[in-house]
C-alpha cells in the first residue's frame, strides 16, 4: 500500500467465557507475550498488555491491512487453544463472544498506556463490568443491558 499512511491506536478489552477468574498469576506473562506474539505477527505495534484473572486489555497501532475484528479472532481462538493445549486450566478454556475496541488519539497513549499497567491497583475500586460500562460511556457507545459481558453463571 504505497502512500498509506495511518496512525490509528486501538485498546481492546475482552473477558474469559462467564468472567471466570481463570487467569492465573503464573502463567499470565505467557499468554501476554503469547498474544504479544499474535498481535505483531499481522503487522500491528502493540503498545501495552495486562488485565486481570477475568479479562485482558490490548492496546496497539493498528495495520489497516487487518480489521479488528479478525484481529481479535486470531487472538481469542490462538490465545485460548495455546491454554487449551498447555493445560493451563482445567477443563476448557474459553473467552466470551464479543469485546470492546476504542480508539485513542496519539497524545493520549501514554495515559492509556498507566491506565493498562495499573489494572490491579483499579480493580481494587470498580469491578470489570463498571469499568467497562464506563468506557462505553465515555466513548458514548450505546448498548443494552442484555449484550454486556455475562456474569459468572
């Protein structure tokens, strides 16, 4: 694509299948540098990755050469069979259907970039669900209650 050019910043926000807390503490900076590995291997920059046992923020530049969605196809169906065949979990794991994507302006990386990096010390005061409404609120995204992440069941 000669004489493309593009800066588009991207922060994903997806949940384990029920929001399960299953992702665990030794074995979370695999699947980091796991998903790190996918994200960059279609082209894109990413910038920041953390999360929490039940969910995982992404943050990248995004390739115009791939829409997000199949970017998060490719993350979700490889991150979950890397789990699956590392037996990382009993039983199957799985991430819930759906997920977030908001885009950033360029000044604004460095604070999205310590809002990723402070995942733990923010849950300590809102649960995942009022974060993620937040940030449907704040982009003014309009939803119905009955598509927002599922509680556990």
């Amino acid at each position: 694509m000669a004489n493309t050019f593009t800066q588009i910043y991207v922060q994903t926000v997806f949940a384990v299948q029920n929001r399960q807390s299953l992702i665990q503490t030794n074995w979370k900076a695999d699947l980091y540098k796991y998903i790190t590995g996918i994200v960059t291997n279609q082209g894109h920059k990413l910038i920041a990755i953390n999360g929490m046992p039940d969910h995982v923020h992404v943050f990248f530049g995004l390739n115009p050469k791939q829409s997000i969605s199949d970017l998060l196809q490719d993350i979700k169906g490889s991150s979950s069979k890397w789990v699956n065949e590392n037996k990382l979990v009993q039983g199957k794991f799985e991430w819930q259907s759906g997920y977030g994507a908001f885009s950033y302006s360029r000044n604004q990386i460095d604070k999205v970039v310590k809002y990723i990096e402070n995942q733990e010390e923010h849950h300590q005061k809102h649960t995942f669900i009022e974060e993620y409404k937040e940030f449907l609120k704040i982009f003014e995204i309009e939803y119905d209650e009955r598509y927002i992440f599922k509680q556990i069941e």
